[in-house]
C-alpha cells in the first residue's frame, strides 16, 4: 500500500472534501480506493433541521467553519472509505505472488533476534559444508526465477523446493509440472543436498518461513566469503498448494529453467547443456532484463558470482586434500581443513597463541570460537568474493583454452563477450554491488505486502 495522495476537490453542489487514494504495492493488481473526506465539519442539529432558506445558511455556515480535524477522525473517515472500497472492488484472479507479511516476527527486537539466529545458523551450515556455497546461491536464483511477469505467477515463495521432488521422486512427478525430457535429474543432486542441509537447522528456525530461509541462503553464502552485504526484505509467506500449482503448470515443459536448477552440462546421453541464451531467456521472463544489453550484463552477473562461489569452494577442498607440511603428526591434525575451527572466523576474532590447555604449551588453532546470534560476519578460507572467476574466463578465452559449453557460449555471444570485458576490467566492487543488486531485485520478484503500517 502506497502513501495517500490528498487532494482538494470541488465537487459541484457538494462540500469540499479531500479524495484519499491508496493502491496497492503490486503493480498488476493496483486497484485504487477513494475515501471523500469533508473539508468543513457538518452543521449543527438546528441548521439541519431548517427548511427555509437552506442553501444560503449552508455557504454561511461553510465560509464560517475551519477545516480543522483531529488525528481520530481523520482515522475513522479512511477506516469506513477504505472499507467500503475494499468491499465494492472486484475480486483480482488468483495468482501465485509472494506474500510479505512485514510483522511476521513481531516488533523490531524479536525480528532482529529472530533473523539474526537465522543467519548465524546458515553460517554454522557452510562452515561445516562449504562445498554448498555455490548451490545455496543457485537455490535463491532458482526459486525466484520461477517468476513470469506476465502471468504474475511465482517468485521467492519456496516452490523450488516442490520442483526439486518431482526430480528425485522416481515417475518423475505429476503430469501437471513433469520435466522436458533430457533434463539430466541427477545434476540436480547438489542442490537438493543443500536443501536438505537447511532442513536440519530447521528446528532451530521454526519461525521463519522456508522462503525467507532459501532468500537469506544466497545472501548469507556472499557474506561468508567477503562478498557484499544486502539487505534482504524478510516477511516472506510460503506458497500455498494452489500457489505452488500455478507454479508448476507455467514451468511444464520450458527447458531453460529445469536446465538452470540441474545446471546441465551436456555429460548426460541426449541431454542439452545450460547455455547464456537459457539464463538470458529466464531473466526476460522474470522482468529482470528489459533488454539485450541489460540481459547480456545480467547474464554474466549471474554467471560469475556462481562461478566465483565455485572457485572459492574448490580451493577450500583443495586445501583439505593438501598434506601437511609440518613433520609431526601433532602439527599435521593442528593444520588439517577443519570448518568448524581454523579455516573459519567469526568477525575478526582468532584465538591466537593461547594455550590449548591440556598441558602441551602449544597455541590452541583448532578450536572454534564460541560466538552469539549477535554476530554479523564470518569468513571462510582466505579467498574473496571478487571478479576474479571473470578474469580467469576472459583470459581461457582469448588464449583458446578449453571452456565448458556455458562459456563457451558465453564467449561467443557479441553482447554477453562485451559484457564480460566490462565486467572482468572494471574494479571489483562494481562488480560486487552490480549483482548484489540483481540478487536484491531477484528475491522481489512478484512481492506483495499483506500487511502495511498507516502512517498520517
């Protein structure tokens, strides 16, 4: 709901009055409602009774009275207006929208505990599962690009994970919502373990919807690693079964999205690999490009920030494979990938050179730091969110060097290549808050707010 807009008025043999008009957040279903609040308060008993004279007494008693109102009628005018509004408009189609409900976890202290316990929680499952970096990024992109904007159907409402069990389910699911074929189900196996690791933390974060846990995933997969902070809008309800039907109707079929939650590769016999043109085809659909230039620098957004995450996790697992340097086996299961220890910080806070206390004398660097909800960062490994996946791509490509069929197609494509300059020469936070942005805008998709606090 969108502020009032107050506005005199002169209706013809009427009272001044101001229109009130209130529309709602979601642009397709906009239906405006006027509430005719008088200007001049009403006359009194004897001059309602007059029957003499009565159109001069009123101008006499209109040019007398101050249009002066108190806080509680102006309240009780919008209360009975917006009312009756509301119960002469036409009931809009059902859609499957995302619903916010802004005071689903009460006032502004319970909702910052309540959200901060969520984020910690999330950042207690990456440190002991890392390699999910990637896949809880693509898990937040899969789930709002379920969005159509012109059927005003999905969005952040945590139908991803209805779409992830037709794939494991073995008919392959309903003939409502069954997967074109060629889609390879087992690329999806990642991402499903990933879903399943947030249904263990589930208990500690009952609640939080399932959406709000799948949006705060992406965004809290960035923060572990240096990327950019965002503000991530919580109140999300989950989709409802007639939601969740919409859903899967509208993505029966279309290959480009079932490609981009299994992240097909082409390995798979007859299966067709993800491609620019697949991500570019959902981020039209969802109303996230509006054109081929946006699309194209959309696409290698999207593109790098996954490829980055995967670069990060690979050298996290590379540096646990590493044998230790050191000669004794004490210093080697000191040094060892540990990611509830070591190779995580919470904050800037280390335990550095402080005794382990079982008598040895040595520094204690294997054992994790205790931390609160009120914890606001953690950073695994040494490596950063940056641009350096891009750089890397834009160097194999010049140079010739083998490339999977999504770069490929990428570097092949005019405008996604000259996105890809753009993005790989410029500074590093560019390219930060550019998909920082586009994550923000993709966790909105379909955004509707239930519940708004009047403001006058």
């Amino acid at each position: 709901m969108s502020g009032g807009t107050f506005q005199n008025t002169a209706w013809p043999h009427r009272e001044p009055s101001v229109v009130l008009q209130f529309a709602s957040s979601h642009a397709s279903a906009a239906l405006p409602i006027a509430c005719f609040v008088p200007l001049t308060p009403p006359p009194p008993f004897w001059l309602r009774r007059a029957r003499l004279h009565r159109a001069p007494l009123h101008a006499l008693h209109a040019c007398l009275s101050t249009p002066r109102y108190t806080r509680r009628q102006l309240l009780q005018y919008l209360v009975v207006g917006t009312g009756i509004g509301s119960l002469l408009r036409t009931p809009a189609p059902t859609s499957a929208f995302v619903d916010f409900d802004v005071n689903r976890y009460g006032d502004k202290e319970i909702r910052v505990s309540t959200l901060n316990r969520l984020k910690q929680n999330l950042r207690n499952v990456l440190s002991e599962r890392p390699w999910h970096l990637e896949h809880l990024l693509r898990l937040a992109l899969a789930d709002a690009l379920t969005y159509d904007q012109r059927t005003d159907v999905g969005g952040s409402s945590g139908t991803v994970r209805s779409l992830l069990g037709l794939l494991r389910s073995a008919d392959g699911g309903t003939a409502a919502a069954t997967p074109p074929d060629g889609v390879d189900a087992e690329g999806a196996q990642g991402i499903s373990e990933a879903l399943q690791a947030l249904g263990t933390i589930r208990r500690y974060v009952q609640d939080t919807s399932w959406a709000d846990t799948i949006a705060f995933g992406g965004s809290v997969a960035l923060e572990v690693t240096g990327g950019p902070r965002m503000k991530v809008q919580n109140g999300r309800e989950d989709a409802g079964a007639e939601q969740r039907q919409a859903v899967l109707q509208a993505l029966h079929g279309y290959a480009p999205y079932w490609r981009f939650l299994t992240w097909a590769t082409g390995d798979a016999g007859g299966a067709s690999p993800l491609t620019v043109h697949d991500i570019r085809a959902l981020l039209r659909r969802s109303g996230l490009a509006s054109d081929d230039d946006s699309a194209a620098t959309a696409c290698v957004l999207v593109v790098g920030a996954l490829g980055e995450l995967c670069r990060i996790q690979d050298t996290l697992l590379s540096a646990a494979a590493e044998p230790s340097s050191g000669s004794g086996t004490e210093d080697a299961d000191d040094d060892a990938f540990d990611p509830t220890a070591a190779a995580v910080t919470y904050g800037k806070v280390r335990r550095r050179g402080l005794s382990s206390g079982d008598g040895s004398g040595r520094a204690d660097r294997g054992r994790p730091v205790a931390v609160n909800t009120s914890t606001r960062s953690l950073t695994l490994g040494s490596e950063r969110f940056r641009n350096t996946y891009l750089k890397a791509l834009r160097q194999r490509a010049r140079n010739g060097d083998a490339l999977t069929p999504l770069e490929s197609s990428l570097a092949a494509d005019t405008a996604c290549a000259a996105a890809l300059d753009r993005l790989a020469g410029a500074a590093s936070r560019e390219f930060e808050n550019r998909f920082a942005a586009l994550l923000e805008r993709a966790t909105l998709l379909g955004a509707r707010y239930s519940r708004v606090d009047v403001r006058l």
